[in-house]
C-alpha cells in the first residue's frame, strides 16, 4: 500500500499551471518537523519535501498562505528517470 500522512508546511510554491490535458497542477516545498521514538530513544526528525496537487485541489493550495501547518495526505512516486521521490498530494486539512 502506498498511503502517506504528513503534517507539514508549505515553504515554496510555484505559480499555477496546467498539464498538456489542461488539468491544474501546483508544484510545492513542503517541511516537516517532528519528534519520535526509534529503538527506545528520542530522534528529532526534519524532512523538506517536493510535492504536486493537481486538479480543483492545486486551485485550492495555490491560495493558501506559505508557513501554516496542514495534514496532507496522498502517496509517493518518481518521476521518469529519476531517484528522487514527489509526493502527490490528494487532501489536505488545516490542524490550527
């Protein structure tokens, strides 16, 4: 299964754009600060993270403010001969 919860912020956004089928799409930054346990000890975790939205959602992130926290869900991939993996955002939620 390929489900992936994220809390995170949204620290870079490009501008709106559409895919050749003229679906929204939005490119983001996304950062995540946490802490958990691993093997019985405290690890303080960072992570930045490249993610797409597309469709009404991109029309909805695109208006929202960089630097507020949101539950993102959505699942991972990697684009054609690439290593690095993008994270595919299919909802969001505000947590404030």
């Amino acid at each position: 299964m390929n489900h992936v919860v994220l809390t995170a912020c949204i620290v870079e956004a490009s501008a709106l754009r559409y895919t050749p089928a003229g679906i929204p799409a939005l490119d983001v930054r996304l950062e995540h600060e946490s802490q958990v346990e691993e093997a019985g000890h405290a690890r303080q975790v960072k992570a930045s993270v490249k993610a797409i939205a597309l469709g009404a959602l991109a029309e909805r992130l695109v208006q929202l403010s960089l630097g507020q926290e949101f539950r993102f869900t959505g699942f991972i991939s990697s684009p054609r001969n690439s290593k690095q993996i993008v994270f595919h955002i299919q909802d969001f939620q505000n947590i404030s």
